[in-house]
C-alpha cells in the first residue's frame, strides 16, 4: 500500500463522504416513510391491530295515536367470529357446531358473509337465544375470536294484530346488498323488510356505532375494549302513527281465527289510517332473526294465504258498494237525480239484447228512485243508469275517482286498483268492435273488469263522507293530504248520506244500526267466480262511515267467500261502535 | 498508568459504548410482546455479551499490533477450514432453516464461522494488500486479493448466505479502494457482476455494455485483459438467466419481492411490508418505548434479529432513527480518521477493512427495511 500521505487524506475525504452520504440517504428513507408517508403507514398499522364491532343501533319505537307502543326493542344478543382466513373461519364454525346447533347452511351463509368483509367481524347467528348465549359464554376460551354482542332485537308486543301493517324486520340479504339503495349496509345489519319498517327503514334504523378490539398477528382478540374510542350508536327517533291501538286489537279479535278477509278504517277528514287489518295474521315476533322453516311452511301452505295482505295486496270485485260511483257519476252529469226513477221497473232481471240481466233479488224491486235503489241496492236500476251514462264516460269517471290508482298509503305492500283505462282497454281486450255495450251494464254494479283493494274503497268512501275530498290514507302522523274527487253540490252530498243512512235504517244493512249514532253505508256482495257445490261463492263487503251527519271514521270491510254484504256489514258496524264507544241498538243501555 | 502510556481513542470508546446501550435497549423492547415468547429473555444475554465483548475489546486493545500480524494467516486457515467442515456438517436456524450457516454439537448451536470470516479475512487481505509497493494497475496483479477473499466467498454463497456474502464483496471492495486501487479498474472488477444484475433487462445491460466498452477504451487495460473483461460481460449476461433459475424459490421470491414488495403479500412480501408499516407509523416521534403496536401483537417479524431497526423505527420514531445514524456517522467517521493516522499500512488496511464491513452491514439491514434493498437476513451491528 502506499503511500503518500496525501493520497490516504484524499482517500480519507471520499470515504468519509460516502459514509456520511449513505447515511444522509438512509436518513432521507426513512424521513420519507415516517414523516410523509406517515398517515398512510398509521393507518394500515390500526388496520392491522382493530377489529371493528358493529354496534347496531336501537330501531325507533313506533307509536299509535295514544303513545301506546306498536313495536319496541328488547335485548338480544349476536354471535360473531373473528377470522383470519376462510379456512379459520371454516375450523372455527367446525368446532361451534359441536357445542350449539350450526347447520350446514348456516355455515356457508356465514362464509359468504365473510368473503364480502373480511375484516368485520363475520356474524353467525345474528340473533341468538339467551340459552345459547349461555352455553357458548361457557366454552369461551375455546373459541378465541369469538364475540358475543349484545343487540337490540325488535319485539311487537301485539305481535299478530299489528303484522299486516308494522311488517317485520330481517337480516339484509345477499340480494339486498347488491342494489344501489343498500351501499350503506353491511352484512349482518337488520334492515326492514315489510310494513312500516320497510317504508321507514331510513328513518327507524338509526346509526350504527362502532366498538374497537385489539387483534394479534394471529387474530386473537388481546384487548377488548379502550383499544380506540368506541363510536356510540344514535338511537332512532321514535315513530308516530295514527293507528288505535285499541281498535286494531278490536278489528283483530273479530276476525279472530275463522274469518279470511280484511278491514281498513280510516278517519275521514285526514286520512289518518285507525286500523289496518288482514286476516288470518302472521307473527311478526316469530320473523325477527330469521325465520323458522317450520313456522314459514306453514304460513305459505296455508290455503287461507295469511301471507297476503287483503286490504293492501288483494284486490276484489268491489260489487255494490261501487254503486256509489255511478251514483256519483249519475250525479254530476246530470243523468240521474236522487228522486228520479229509471224508465223500466225491477221485475228480477231486465233484457238487454238478447241477454237477461239479473236483479240480485229475483223478486223485484218495482219502481225506486235513486235514493231507494241506494237502499236496496237495486241492479235493474243501475243497469239502466249506466246504460245512460255509456261506457266511456262511466270508465273515464272512475279513473277521474281514484279507481284505477293506489290510495297511496305509506306502505311498500299496497297494489294499484284493477279498473279500465278507458274504452280502449277493451279493444285490446276483445278486439276492437268484438264488444257491446252490454259491458256497461256489468260496469255499473260494480262487477266486470273492476277490482280494487279495501284500502281504495275506504279512500273513495272517504269523499263521500266528507265534502267530496278523498283523503289519502296515512299510517304515520303527518299533514292531511286530500284531493277533491266529487264535483257535487253541498245538497247532493246530503242526499248520498241520506241514501246511505237509507242502507242502515231500511235497507241491505238495517241489522247494523246502531243505537244513538247514525251509520251510513253500503254493502256489496260480489261475484268471486269461484263456485262450491254449484253455488258461486260471493265476497262480502261494507264500507260506511259514522256518524253519518259528521262521521269521523270510515270504515272498509270485506269478508272473502262471506256470502252477503249484511256479514261484512255487521262487522263494520262493531268496529264503528267500538271506535264511537256507543252501543248496538239492541243494547239496553239508556244512551240517547 | 496515563493516557499516554496506554493511549485510547475516546471517542470511538464513548460512540461504541452508547450504541451498545442504545441496542440493548432495543433488545429488551422487542422482547416485550402481548404474548410473550422467548424473546423477552434475550436482552439479558445480549447483555452478557456486551460485558464479555468489552473485556475481549480490551484484550485486543492490549495486543501488539504485530501478534495480530503474526496471528492473520492461522486464523484464516482456521476460518477457511470452518466453511469447509460447515459444508457437510451445517445447520439452517431461524427463516433460514435450510441453510447451513451453524456449527453446531448436538443440538447447541455454536457460532457462524461465516462471522469469524468477517474478521479473518480483512486481516489477510489487509495483510497482502500492505504488501504491494504500488497500487496494482491490471487485473492480474490483483490474483492474489481475489483468491484471499474468494475462497471463503464462495464457501459462505454455497451454504448459501447472500448477505455475508454481499458484505465480503462490500470490504473487499472498500479495502483496495483504500490500498489506491484507481476507480475505473474497480469499476471493472465489478462490471460482470453488473452484467449478471442488468441482463434482466436487456436493452438496459446493452446500454451498460456500451458503457463498459468505452470505460475499457478509455482506461486501456493490457489488451488480453480488456478482451477478457468484454467476454466475461458477455458470459454474465447470458448466463444469468440460467442462473436465476438454480436459485432456490425462497431466494428467486427474496429478490422479486424486493423488487414488488406486493407480489405476495401474504407470504414473502408480508415481513418487508409489515416493518414498512411499522418504521411508518412511528411518525416524528415513534409510539414510546416498549409501546409498538407492531411489534408488541407480532405483526412485526425477527423483531429482534432481522428486523430489530424497524422496532426502533416504530417505538422511537424519526427521532431515535436520526439519533441511531448519526451515532453510526460518528463512528465510521472516526474509524476513517484512525484509518488515516495509522502508522503502518496493515493497520490502516484492517482498520478501513473493519469499518467498511460495519457499514455494509448497516446499509444493508436498514436498506431492507426501506425496501432499498434485497431481504438477506443481515444483523445490524450492537443491535
């Protein structure tokens, strides 16, 4: 080696600058990492170590009219595993399903829930007993990502009398999580699937909080609780509804188990919806966490379909008490007046053509005015005011009167009304000029190609009842929305409350009176089309409305396959009694 | 007794002394998991170490330089006949299992001979290169120096050990740059090696070949020299296709995850990604001693081998990582100086030769966890 000592200096400096230059580079690395990329680098850190537990928010509490409770939140717990891998996750579930009962199914639900959010917590039973809860607090140590939360379940204190309105609540489902509408959801979180909890599951679910938990390497909850402040769920606000309680129990106890049909009763000068009631009900209660195969089997074999809605979902001939829209018709156009009687008199039956139209009595009704036809739900009168009316004008009348549309009440489950768009429905259905105006006459009863839902027969009574305005049924307390549907004068209203008093005192349903309170209404007994024993099974219906010089409530009954009108109208008027807290008149009691 | 009569560098004594405790620091630190492993005992014996280290520093330090001298040649031959004997008797530890880095008796595991190397082999090759009177000029002049320094290279690559091996070529480098070896003719020892890295991309090893070409026309090696060095570029960047496929999985996986930390995250990429994320979330001032939520619930792999840095990263954040290099500076820096003073050329050479061997060490192990360099499982000196 040499050398001269300057050249060891030179070497010196260059070395020592390397030195000090790595050293600086280094440095910059790590100034890099730690400073600029430091956001970046925490954050993965804290993904790595926290777990984060949903904690689901308490739903709002749905209240009816008198604050009393419809649906509330009891403590219930979830059952959660914490995994690393799929595989885990699998040996996990393996080894749960020898201490409580796992299914097959359960455990591939539960691994899907897991390939969507690895990093949740992946909820195997989301709404677990008390009994399993217990069992599993028990073998804890054995499964260490284990999480057992308590959550808030949803309880129905009335359970079956207030499911075919309130609905129910479910885990949200793979299907669900797909659409647009559910991106804020996770798997595992309660969504409202029927009713009230589906038409207000934005504002009933409230916000869900967060619990943090510490993880190892391994996935091995170390810690679990003050790893991170936990983010404390926001409570929903509570709902209120205009729902009584007390009627709706009511409604229900009269249906009891032997009567299929429903019953809507509405306050006529907002809309407020009092009762909803479809009959035979489900549980609501027996829907949360999932429901029981056995119990759902059963629902959906049950020939009386309690799963569908008759006063939202099904739609019936609504029959004579549609009469009440001819009249209307008739009315406004002049083309009939209350005391004005119709050319040919009730003999049974009238020819029309070549065909014989039946009174639904066959022994006639002689000459009726308006008001009387009313009264005795004459056909052969009403046959020949619709024949006056025509065809188009009696369509178009009705679509103007809300029967081709929904009532448009605050719930997902009701269907729009079957009933003609115009004279061209007809062409499309028969063929243009393959139909006769025969059709009119079928029309005007309230049979033929006109089905509409209970709900939609209270909204039109409701026009009736009041100053022509149809109010829109609403379950939750807000403004009253009401649409003027009648073009008649304040005397012509009277006359059709006259008329409908007439059904009461004299008339179709003059068992129903009650004592003390004027009732009006109308009954109607339409053709199913399903015939037993070659006698064809007819649909009973009432709707009216109490007291009929200022009614505050309307009520919409249909009993299926009940037979007469006078059944349905029997039951209308215990719900009006109970509603008005007066007495039938065969009561005794000294009242008015 | 004075300084005089027993003269010694203060500094280099203080620096040495603070590293030391800053890494028994460490040490403990990364023994402190959730879950405690055996780990958590192996500051006492890095302590222990430190304690017989100061007395076998001291005992050097006693030495005349010339027993070292007269020691160089047996201790090398000790050390190369180590790597043979290790060839058929070696153990793999750790990550490295199928190595065979140990020697061990029984199931005790001894020592890496590979660690005594470091050591025997700067002082052979300071040795030689004190010999020459001119700095070699042609690469035939350097056989010697290559043969010192290859032999126990190429036992320690057939174990194989990557990193010890990069840190024999890092010294052997250093020390004939410190002997005056120009840097152009270094420029060529190394250009096959370069050859071998580039040839992964062809166009840019044609642009390193052009470089070379008119590297050698400019330097004017003797004319066979210059032919041989061209051919050897050329075999390098053939051959190193063939090679890359004798690696071994876990040493092609090293170098690919070096080059895309995400190709598997999982598996290979996991353990650089997880002291990226713990050195990174330390922040300006790291999460407080014993603190790392890293590498206290295990994210952090050989928190106390490997990785050891990234736990200073995490707990003493950007500060104690400046604090820790400028400690390192100021000793390289000072053993620079010492280099420079010293009176004989051996010295000088092994002094140099010492230090280059530490800061290859450093660079490499921080580098790794910087990903600015290939996983090699290299330890960080008092660490």
């Amino acid at each position: 080696m040499s050398f001269h000592p300057n050249d060891i200096v030179r070497r010196g400096r260059a070395a020592s600058l390397i030195v000090v230059g790595a050293l600086l580079f280094l440095a910059g690395g790590f100034f890099r990492s730690q400073v600029l990329n430091h956001q970046k680098y925490a954050l993965q850190s804290e993904t790595n170590r926290l777990r984060e537990l949903p904690l689901p928010a308490p739903r709002g509490v749905i209240y009816d009219r008198n604050n009393k409770v419809i649906a509330d939140n009891v403590i219930g717990y979830s059952v959660s595993v914490l995994a690393q891998k799929e595989d885990s996750l699998r040996a996990v579930l393996q080894r749960l399903s020898g201490t409580i009962n796992i299914t097959a199914p359960q455990i591939e639900q539960s691994v899907r829930r897991y390939r969507r959010a690895p990093n949740r917590p992946t909820v195997i039973i989301p709404d677990a007993s008390f009994d399993v809860v217990s069992v599993l607090e028990e073998h804890r140590s054995q499964f260490p990502g284990l999480i057992i939360q308590s959550a808030p379940r949803r309880f129905y204190p009335d359970g079956p009398v207030v499911a075919p309105f309130v609905g129910y609540t479910g885990e949200v489902s793979e299907a669900e999580l797909t659409q647009a509408a559910f991106t804020e959801y996770k798997a595992g979180q309660q969504v409202g699937k029927q009713g009230l909890e589906k038409e207000y599951e934005s504002v009933l679910r409230g916000k869900e909080g967060s619990q943090f938990v510490e993880v190892d390497a391994r996935g091995r909850v170390v810690k679990n609780a003050g790893a991170r402040q936990d983010l404390i769920p926001v409570a929903a606000p509570p709902l209120y509804t205009n729902i009584d309680m007390e009627l709706q129990r009511f409604v229900a106890g009269i249906f009891g188990d032997s009567l299929i049909g429903g019953a809507v009763a509405i306050d006529p000068n907002t809309g407020g919806v009092l009762a909803l009631y479809s009959a035979p009900s489900w549980d609501a209660n027996r829907f949360i966490g999932g429901i029981p195969a056995q119990y759902w089997d059963s629902l959906r074999l049950d020939p009386r379909r309690p799963l569908y809605n008759k006063a939202l979902q099904g739609t019936y001939p609504p029959g004579s008490t549609w009469k009440l829209a001819t009249t209307v018709l008739g009315l406004e156009t002049g083309a009939a007046r209350m005391n004005e009687k119709q050319p040919i008199p009730c003999t049974g039956g009238m020819q029309y053509g070549s065909r014989y139209f039946r009174c639904w009595d066959k022994r006639g009704h002689g000459f009726l005015d308006l008001k009387g036809a009313i009264a005795k739900s004459c056909d052969v009168y009403f046959y020949q005011l619709g024949l006056k009316l025509g065809l188009a004008r009696l369509v178009a009348g009705g679509v103007d009167l809300g029967f081709q549309s929904r009532a448009g009440i605050d719930l997902p489950e009701e269907k729009r009304a079957r009933f003609p768009t115009g004279t061209e429905y007809f062409d499309r259905k028969y063929g243009k000029n393959k139909w006769t105006r025969s059709l009119v006459l079928s029309m005007a009863i309230g049979q033929g190609d006109n089905s509409q839902t209970i709900l939609n027969m209270a909204k039109f009574y409701s026009a009736l009842a009041t100053d022509g305005k149809a109010a829109r049924p609403q379950i939750m307390r807000g403004k009253p929305d009401r649409t003027q549907i009648l073009k008649l004068s304040a005397d012509q209203m009277n006359q059709i409350r006259e008329a409908l008093v007439g059904v009461v005192t004299s008339g179709t349903a003059a068992q129903s009176a009650i004592k003390g309170v004027q009732l009006a209404g109308k009954t109607g007994t339409a053709q199913s089309g399903k015939v037993v024993e070659g006698k064809e099974q007819n649909h009973a219906w009432f709707v009216g409305f109490a007291p009929a010089e200022k009614p505050s409530i309307v009520v919409a009954v249909m009993i299926e396959f009940g037979g007469h009108g006078t059944r349905a109208a029997a039951i209308a008027s215990k719900i009006i009694q109970k509603y008005l807290h007066v007495v039938p008149v065969v009561d005794l009691s000294v009242e008015g | 007794m004075s300084i005089r009569r027993f003269p010694l560098d203060w500094p280099l004594l203080v620096v040495g002394l603070l590293l030391s405790a800053y890494g028994i620091s460490i040490v403990y630190s990364a023994g402190q998991t959730d879950i405690a492993t055996g780990v958590a005992k192996l500051w006492r014996s890095q302590l222990l170490w430190f304690l017989v280290s100061i007395a076998a520093c001291f005992a050097v330090s006693r030495f005349s330089v010339r027993l070292l001298d007269w020691l160089t040649w047996p201790m090398y031959w000790l050390s190369v006949a180590l790597l043979v004997v290790l060839l058929f008797v070696g153990k793999g530890a750790g990550t490295a299992a199928s190595t065979k880095s140990w020697l061990a008796i029984g199931g005790l595991r001894i020592g890496q001979p590979s660690e005594l190397a470091k050591i025997t082999v700067v002082l052979a090759l300071a040795k030689v290169l004190a010999t020459f009177k001119e700095p070699p000029r042609s690469l035939l002049e350097l056989w010697k120096p290559a043969l010192i320094v290859g032999i126990p290279w190429a036992l320690i690559m057939k174990q194989p050990d990557l990193g010890t091996g990069i840190v024999f070529v890092g010294f052997a480098f250093a020390m004939l740059f410190w002997a005056g070896v120009s840097w152009p003719l270094l420029v060529l020892v190394a250009s096959p090696v370069v050859s071998l890295i580039l040839a992964f991309n062809t166009s840019i090893w044609g642009a390193w070949f052009l470089l070379l070409i008119a590297l050698v026309l400019w330097y004017k090696p003797y004319m066979y020299e210059g032919i041989f060095l061209v051919v050897m570029n050329v075999i390098f960047g053939v051959v190193s296709p063939i090679i890359w496929e004798k690696l071994a999985p876990y040493q092609q996986k090293r170098l690919l995850v070096f080059i895309d930390p995400n190709i598997d995250r999982r598996a290979a990429g996991y353990h650089v990604n997880q002291a990226q994320i713990a050195i990174g979330s330390g922040g300006w001032f790291g999460k407080g001693f014993t603190e790392g939520t890293q590498k206290r619930l295990a994210f952090l792999p050989a928190q106390h081998t490997d990785f050891i840095w990234a736990v200073v990263g995490e707990e003493l954040g950007f500060l104690g990582v400046t604090i820790g290099l400028a400690l390192f500076a100021v000793l390289f820096l000072r053993i620079v100086k010492i280099s420079e003073r010293a009176n004989d050329s051996y010295s000088s050479l092994v002094a140099f030769g010492l230090l280059a061997s530490w800061f290859v060490h450093v660079l490499e192990n921080m580098g790794m966890t910087l990903r600015l360099m290939p996983i090699t499982g290299i330890p960080l000196p008092f660490f």
